[in-house]
C-alpha cells in the first residue's frame, strides 16, 4: 500500500516572501543548476544511508558497500551481517542493512531489474506513491529521488532545511518534516524548487546553524522572525 503525504491541519501564509528568501541566498550561494548525482537506484539505496547520520559517514558508508559487493544483486545474495559491517560508519548498520535488502527484493520483484527511470514519465504523485510504497522508503527519500535522479519538481525536507524554514516562518514551528513536503511544495513554483532546496539546505549548513545561527552574517536577518540581532 502506497504512503499517503500526511495532511497539515490547514493553510497559513508564511511570515515572509519566499521569493524574497530565494532571492537574497541566491546572491551568496548561487547560480545553481540540476545535474544528476547518481542513477535513481543508487541515490535511494545512499538517501537510506544518509538517515541518522552525517553525509560524510554516509558517503563512507555507500563507498565501502559497493566495494565489497559491486551490484545490487550481490547486495541482496550477501548475508545480512555482512551489508552491516560494510555500512557500519553510518550508525544504525543493523537496521540499514536489512531495510536496503528489502527495498531492492521489492524492486527486482516488480520489475525484473534496478532500473528506475521509468518514474520520471509518471505523474509526480505516481512516482512518488510508487517509491513510498517500498519498504521504508518515507517522503523525503523519495523527494530526494525525485529532485535529484529524476528531475522530477518535489521538494525533498532535511533536518536542516525544516529548521531554516521554522526559523524564517515559511512554515509553522509545529510543522514536521513529513507535513513540510507538501507545505513547500505548495508554497514554491514547481520551476523554482531544485533550486530552492539548495539554497535553504547550504544556509541552514553554512549560516543558519542549529546550535548558533550565525545571524549577523544572514542576508535575510532584518526579515527573519527568529533573528537573534
């Protein structure tokens, strides 16, 4: 059964322009422009090891489990332990491993091969319901999928891009991640959320700290209700 997008309780106008927000980090951390990462397989099977955990330790992680098995089908025939102690630098090996075994079964059962292209001639809400139907696969994962393998215009909601929007009243301080895709999604042109997505994810890495946002140097700090100048 597909995962449904959880429903937030009801609309609410941010307490800023988010073209003003795009405008203002596009001048200290733009021009950005889409290019793929990875293959669609291989950017869900890396989202999986990014949960919980840094992106240099999840990088170590998926570079260590494709040495050690250099196909998915390899990853599927290996003894689970030994995917956990591959991926061990990311935390949470244990749990990891089996997850990544079940979502590439899934996907080898329903189509015969690890080839996910496919999705980017859906409707977006297929796509992303075909995705989430995979075994803990949740809605940012497969945003991730989406925005950065597909070229697809969903808007993928990490811890750091949840913390910049509270802050700057894009959303409600109440809003979780799962609500927040669709909150975004809504709130930003479907042109502009690549893009968008960037620059919130590099302000909230480079200035908009979670222990000590650094607000002197934030181009927005006059407009940003949490600004501590």
């Amino acid at each position: 059964m597909a995962l449904q997008m959880p429903k937030t309780t009801r609309k609410r106008k941010p307490t800023i322009n988010p073209k003003l927000v795009q405008e203002r980090l596009d001048a200290i951390y733009g021009p950005i422009e889409w290019r793929p990462r990875m293959i669609a397989v291989d950017e869900l099977i890396f989202t999986v090891l990014t949960q919980h955990t840094s992106d240099l330790n999840a990088e170590r992680s998926y570079d260590a489990l494709r040495k050690a098995m250099p196909t998915w089908a390899a990853v599927i025939e290996a003894d689970t332990h030994k995917v956990a102690d591959a991926i061990h630098h990311g935390g949470l090996a244990n749990q990891k491993s089996v997850r990544i075994q079940k979502i590439l079964v899934e996907i080898l059962q329903r189509l015969g091969h690890f080839e996910l292209e496919f999705l980017s001639n859906l409707p977006m809400e297929e796509a992303r319901d075909w995705l989430t139907s995979l075994p803990g696969v949740g809605p940012k994962t497969a945003a991730v999928v989406m925005a950065f393998s597909l070229k697809m215009p969903a808007f993928p909601v990490d811890t750091h891009i949840l913390r910049v929007s509270r802050r700057l009243g894009l959303i409600g301080r109440n809003v979780t991640a799962n609500q927040a895709h669709p909150v975004m999604e809504d709130m930003i042109p479907s042109e502009d959320r690549y893009y968008m997505h960037v620059l919130l994810i590099t302000h909230g890495r480079q200035i908009c700290k979670a222990r000590i946002p650094q607000c002197g140097r934030c181009p927005l700090n006059q407009e940003c209700p949490a600004s501590s100048q």
